[in-house]
C-alpha cells in the first residue's frame, strides 16, 4: 500500500514539474535567437539564456517583437508534439497559440 502511495505521489510531483517548464531565449555565435526549455540550450550558451518572459531588449521593433512572441509559442508546443505528427491535448491548455506574423 505504501509503494502505491509514493508512486502516486512522484506522478504528481512530475507531472507539476511538466507544468511548470519555463521556456528560455538565447542567441546564438551569429545572432540567431533560439527559443526552448532549459534543457534544449547548448552548454556554450547556458550563460545567455535568459527566461523567454524576460522583456526584449530596447530598440526592438514591433515586427521583431512579434517574431518573438511566434517563435515562443512554437517553441512552447514543440515540448507537446506526437511523433506521428499532432499535438497532445494539454498544449492548447499550457500554451498560447500565435499566428505567424505578416512583416519582415
């Protein structure tokens, strides 16, 4: 009884971790900002990942704001896509789906 009481206990805990992802932005040697979890940053570039909430730096345009705000949703339903093509149910619930935008 006790070893399904702790097994239940670590899905909770792991399933609140998956909830809990936080996405993060960093750029890369030629300038390329890059979206993903924590996990998906390439170790030469863990010290400028920053939190994907984190606000753009000054200077940035409207468009490239909006190219932003894209590539973190996209990144944000990549984490819930099926092999076979298709997303799980819960990332309609945990992410924001935004249109691709219409500027250069």
């Amino acid at each position: 009884m006790k070893l399904k009481t702790w097994f239940v206990v670590l899905s909770l805990a792991a399933s609140g971790a998956a909830l809990s992802t936080e996405l993060y932005r960093w750029t890369d040697d030629g300038g390329r900002v890059h979206y993903g979890v924590l996990t998906d940053v390439p170790q030469r570039y863990a010290r400028r990942a920053v939190p994907a909430s984190t606000p753009l730096p000054p200077g940035t345009t409207a468009c490239e704001a909006r190219w932003h705000r894209f590539a973190a949703s996209a990144a944000c339903f990549d984490q819930y896509r099926l092999v076979g093509g298709g997303l799980k149910p819960e990332a309609f619930e945990r992410c924001t789906e935004v249109p691709q935008p219409d500027c250069n």
